[in-house]
C-alpha cells in the first residue's frame, strides 16, 4: 500500500529556502512537520510514501536539499529506509526529481565520510 503527499496542497504553495529564516514554507519545516513523520510512519507500516511535488516549478536546490537530504543528515533515516520507502515526482519537471536523488546521495555520501 501506498500512501502520498501533495506537497503545494499540504504544505504551502510557495515552497522555497532552507531555514525558518527564509519564510514558512522552508524544506526544513516541510521536512520536520509532514516528510519525516509520514515517512517514519510509512516505513512502520511497511507502506511507501510518495511526494507529488506538482503544482509548483521553482523548486531551489536549497528547500529540496534541506527536507530530502536532510532526511539522512537531521532526521537518522537510512539510505536503505528512504530506498524502500519513499518516491517523489513531478509530472513536468523532471529534473526535480533528478536534483532530489542528487540531494539524497549527497547526504548518504558525507554521512559514509563521518
């Protein structure tokens, strides 16, 4: 079973930054408040999580950086976890999906050189 987030109806429509500092709908609130939550409940379930990031097409490297790969780096999933677990997509965008990927392998990496 799957369950999914549509990630401009859930959260905000203007996802953008990292911190709080740069206003309310950073990734690290999009991470600590409905990613990391649903995951974690998703992979207690044996279920997996998708993120529907249409909607919205200027997602930065910065707000994708600090909820998907902060997901290793903050929140102690592992890559394994988020392999089995969660997909993300953007039906027009593809190359949000790419960068998410980039992101996640990133964390996984510097978390492999601590």
């Amino acid at each position: 079973m799957s369950k999914s987030i549509l990630l401009v109806k859930e959260f905000g429509p203007f996802p953008y930054g990292r911190y709080p500092s740069d206003g309310d709908y950073n990734g690290q609130a999009f991470r600590e408040k409905i990613l990391a939550p649903r995951l974690r409940e998703a992979i207690d379930n044996e279920e997996v999580l998708l993120v529907n990031l249409d909607g919205y097409n200027r997602y930065g490297p910065s707000f994708l950086d600090e909820a998907f790969g902060g997901l290793i780096r903050e929140s102690g999933f592992t890559p394994k976890e988020i392999e089995s677990h969660l997909r993300y997509n953007h039906t027009l965008v593809k190359s949000v999906e790419i960068l998410i990927k980039q992101r996640i392998a990133a964390a996984e990496q510097a978390g492999n050189q601590n």
